[in-house]
C-alpha cells in the first residue's frame, strides 16, 4: 500500500500542518510521532499504518516543526502540549466523532485534548505515553552533546546495517537540531498529572514490552491514574510495538464499548464544552474572547457555538442569553 498524499492546514496562529487521510469507517487521528514523521511511520511501520488504514478512516499528521510540516519554530515556541495542530485539522475535516491515538510523548496532546473534548473523542489510546517526560532533558543534553549518537540511540537493535542506517537517515531528515531543541525543552516541562483524573473518555494504555526507552512501570503508573483505563502490554521492541498485538488489543477494547456510545449531554443535549461556551455567550464574550479563555481555535468555537444555536433551537446570541438564563447555565 503507497502511502497517501500529504495534504496542508493552516493552524490559527498561521502555522502549516502537514496530514493525510487514508482508509474508511470510524475515524483515527493519530498524533504525530515524536520523532520521523508520517513519511517514517509509512516506510518502517507499514504494519501499523496498513493495518489501521483497513480498519479506519486513519488521519495522520506532523508536528510543527516537524516531518513535512513547517519548519524553523521560535525560540518562544507555545509550550507542550500543542493541540492547534490537531485543532485545524479537526475543523478542516469537520471531525464530530473520533478515536485518537496518541504515541508516546505526543501522547500528551492526546490527553488534553480528550479532557477538553470528551463530547468529541470516542475513545483514547496511548501507546508508549510517560505521566511526566522529565526524561527529555536528558535526551536533550545528550543530543546537544552528540546530534548523531542522540538519532542513533532510536534505531532499534535488532535492525540489520542498512537498514539501520535508512532509519537513522529518516530521522535525521525529520527535524532539524533547533528545531528538535525548543521542542523538547518545551516537552520536557510538560507533566499531565493534574488532566489524567479529569478523563472521561473510555481509555486504552499500550506498552511495548522489549522498548527500552520508555519502561513498563511507566505505563502502569499512566492507566493507575486514569479513571477505567485498560492496560495492555505488547510485544515489542520498537517504539510502536508488534502491529497484530496492538491493533488487534484495540479492536478488541473499542467492541467493549457500549454501541453507539453518547457523548456526555446536558440540558438541551449540550455536551459539557458547548454548555461552556453557551456559558460564555450568555457573559457576553465575543468569539475570539472564549476562544482565548477556553485555549481553543477560533473555528472549534464557531463550531460549537452553530452546535449550541441548533441543539437549542435559538436563533442568536441575545436568544441564547436568555436560554442560558431560563435553565440555569449561568
């Protein structure tokens, strides 16, 4: 299977985001990997990427500063975890329901997005994901000290050379060493302790048993904290690990789930974030305003305010003032 092409969005802060879409049935937005990209994924995970593509409407992207994404980020970058990315895409393909999956550190994003958004995420998966990536100032010593070894030490072990070395090159190619240090600085000060009780979304942790660079104990600890989180362990030695093992612990984990499973609803069939925002309205806050307030894209906040008018029947904001009023949503 050739990969899919490479299509562009533009983030609220002007930022160009390179995704693709592959596939049918139930959406998948996986999360940009952490390092390598989506070309790296399609050339030395096809097993993964085919796999989900036959089982899924699998859309993908690149990080910022990333892959096939803009490069030459600021040394001011926004700190981790960034969402804009998946925030346009989201708005881009009009995305109401979706599984999304986040890989290891990039799994942060993953979560704050389904604490922002349990009406929209049908259900989580993470794979390889720490509760604190404190470890990152580590790598980021090392990769100041030494760019190559610092690649190197993500090539799995068990490669023969030249293979070895085409890994090496794709994530070489992937980033750039500025690039790679303001976000992993960002990173390393990026801990989701506090979002993980927050959870309402059914949530599935993966482990790579044989991955050296991230430890089970670490896994355990993550689904520990999530509310009804399954812990799945796979084999493995890659960041990913075995396809069949995985793909097969999340068919199995989404046919648990309750058919057609709601979104959680409130009065007038509002989800929690549009009671927010409907909250706002009634406050008089302009759309930029709850956008600022609720760190959400300008168009997520058109959406949700175009779900509130239709769910509640109103047909402006002064209407929706007094809707608010009426049943209590002040």
């Amino acid at each position: 299977m050739e990969p899919p092409p490479v299509q562009y969005v533009t983030t609220s802060d002007g930022y160009d985001i390179a995704y693709s879409v592959s596939g049918g049935g139930r959406p998948l937005v996986f999360l940009g990997a952490p390092l390598g990209g989506m070309g790296h994924l399609w050339r030395f995970s096809p097993e993964w990427m085919e796999g989900l593509s036959a089982r899924f409407q699998l859309v993908q992207y690149d990080l910022r500063g990333h892959g096939m994404s803009e490069r030459g980020l600021p040394a001011d970058s926004r700190p981790a975890p960034d969402v804009t990315g998946l925030d346009a895409i989201v708005d881009r393909l009009r995305l109401n329901r979706f599984i999304l999956f986040g890989l290891s550190g990039v799994g942060h994003a993953a979560v704050r997005y389904a604490a922002l958004h349990p009406e929209q995420v049908e259900a989580l998966v993470l794979n390889g994901t720490r509760v604190s990536m404190t470890m990152t100032s580590f790598y980021r010593g090392v990769s100041a000290e030494n760019w190559e070894f610092f690649l190197r030490s993500f090539v799995p072990p068990s490669l023969e050379p030249q293979e070895s070395q085409a890994w090496f090159e794709s994530l070489r190619d992937s980033t750039t060493y500025d690039d790679w240090q303001i976000r992993a600085r960002r990173a390393s000060e990026s801990n989701i302790e506090d979002d993980l009780p927050l959870l309402r979304v059914p949530t599935l942790v993966l482990h790579p048993r044989e991955y050296a660079l991230t430890s089970s104990e670490g896994a355990r600890k993550l689904a520990a904290m999530i509310p009804g989180a399954q812990l799945v362990m796979i084999s493995g030695d890659r960041m990913l690990g075995d396809a069949e093992e995985g793909i097969a612990a999340i068919e199995r984990f989404l046919g648990e789930l309750p058919p057609d499973r709601k979104a959680p609803a409130v009065a007038g069939g509002l989800s929690d974030r549009e009671i927010e925002v409907l909250r706002l309205l009634a406050a008089g806050r302009s759309n930029q305003q709850i956008a600022d307030e609720l760190v959400i894209s300008l168009n997520t906040v058109r959406r949700h305010v175009s779900n509130v008018f239709d769910k509640t029947g109103v047909a402006n904001r002064t209407e929706a003032s007094v809707y608010a009023r009426d049943h209590g949503i002040t």
